[in-house]
C-alpha cells in the first residue's frame, strides 16, 4: 500500500461495510449474517494489511 492515509476505493468500500454491518448487527434486528459478513471483511488480506500499517493511529487490541 503505497499510503496508508489515501487507501484504495476498494479498500474504503470493504472498511465501510465493516462499520455498517456491525451496525446492523448491534440494531434491535440485528442479523447472524452481519456478524459473518464482518469477520469475513476483517479477515481481508487487503483490510488485514491496511489496520497493520495503520499502527498507533488505530486502538490497541487488547488480545489477538
């Protein structure tokens, strides 16, 4: 990734459906697809690489 800080439109489309699906997922009609769909984003290569380069400007996990 050529700058962490201008990430692909690719990218920013997969880190926006991360945000919504967790969203619905946590929503009083939350769905057991959401939760997958989440993982499987988080579980990206392209999204894996882009939260590694990302560093001390994201939270620290807590556990991995």
């Amino acid at each position: 990734m050529s700058d962490v800080l201008k990430p692909s439109v690719g990218l920013l489309v997969k880190i926006g459906s991360i945000a919504v699906h967790i969203e619905e997922f946590f929503s009083p009609h939350g769905h057991p697809y959401d939760k997958v769909a989440a993982e499987q984003l988080l579980n990206d290569p392209e999204v894996k690489e882009w939260i590694s380069q990302m560093g001390a400007m994201l939270p620290r996990k807590r556990h991995d």
